[in-house]
C-alpha cells in the first residue's frame, strides 16, 4: 500500500489521457505546489457520490482511479491556475481520511503498469477515429503524445476523449485485458455512430 494525495473529480482520468484543471481551493494550490516541488503525481478518481469541492464530508469514489502528474501549467486569464494533468499508473483506493488543511489523502493499491499491446487489424477502426480526432484544435491544444500502435494508449486515449458517461469510463478503466478494452471501444463507437 502507498499513500497519496487524492483529487477527486465528477470526471475520469485515464492512464495517457491529459486533462485541463482550474486550481482555486486553497487546499489543492498548495497540492500543486507540493507536487510539482517534489516531481510527484497525486491521485485522480471520480466522485460517486458527495461534494466535489467546499465540502469536509469524505466523498464516496470510484473503485479505481489515475496518478496524475503536472505537465504544464498557466496562470489563466480569470487569474485562477490552470495546469494540465497527464494520467499514469491506475490505482486502487482503499482507506480514505481528510487533513486539517482538507486535502484528503488515502492508503491506495497501486496496479502494474500493462505491458505494450500491438494493435492487430480488428482493432484498426478505432486507431483511424483517434487519428481523426487528434487533428481537432482542442485535442491538438493539451498535446496528447500518442503511439498509435501500442493497443493501450489507443484506448485509453480514446476513452478519455470520447463523449462517454463517467461511469462508463471508470468501467473500462478497470479493464485489464487490451483486447476486452478493445472490444468495450467497439461498442461505445457503434452506439455512438448511431444505426447505419
């Protein structure tokens, strides 16, 4: 077990998905602060029920979630900190407690890292989508660094942005085969594509 500072949000972060935060709570400033003094990630996982920010209660949150580390940062023009976060090694949290300061913290299970999958030619259309969207201004703007041929971060990138529900994206981020993430991908796109 290891402990870590956790940032729970309404969203998902999955491993190689980067995703823009607004740092304003006096709490998370100073996790930032910590984080980026030391080149240490904390934890992202997503609220299931409770307050996502201004509360003392503990939240209830997801099975599993995402180290995060900072990979770039930006005071924005609302005068608030920007920073983006890139997503790492999945874990598991298990015994959670908030500090003075009301960062909470939690003893976690961190999960291996899997290891490169090849991606095969069932799995081709889902490289073809996340070709087409890593040409979108947005996407190009939080500079996703992608190997389209490692089966794993073409899926984890996919989910991370696609317009799927939270829940959805905490289920395949449980996954631990490529090929049922692959598949569960195939099915998101088919509904999401609508009928023929």
């Amino acid at each position: 077990m290891t402990e870590i500072p956790l940032f729970p949000l309404s969203a998902t972060l999955l491993p190689h998905g980067r995703m823009p935060l607004q740092i304003f709570e006096q709490r998370y400033l100073q996790l930032v602060k910590d984080s980026m003094r030391r080149g240490e990630g904390f934890g992202i996982v997503r609220i299931e029920r409770g307050a996502e920010a201004g509360s003392n209660d503990l939240p209830e949150v997801a099975p599993i979630g995402t180290v995060a580390r900072i990979v770039d940062w930006d005071q924005l023009d609302n005068g608030l900190l920007g920073i983006t976060v890139e997503g790492g090694q999945r874990f598991r949290p298990s015994e959670l407690w908030r500090e003075d300061s009301g960062l909470i913290r939690a003893q976690v299970e961190l999960l291996p890292e899997p290891e490169t999958a090849t991606m095969v030619e069932d799995w081709e259309p889902m490289r073809v989508v996340l070709k087409g969207l890593a040409m979108h201004p947005h996407v190009e703007r939080i500079g996703l660094s992608i190997d389209f041929d490692d089966a794993w971060q073409v899926g984890y990138t996919l989910v991370q942005l696609l317009p799927i529900d939270e829940r959805d994206k905490v289920r395949l981020l449980s996954l631990e085969s490529a090929d049922a993430l692959m598949s569960a991908l195939d099915q998101v796109l088919s509904v999401l594509g609508g009928p023929a």
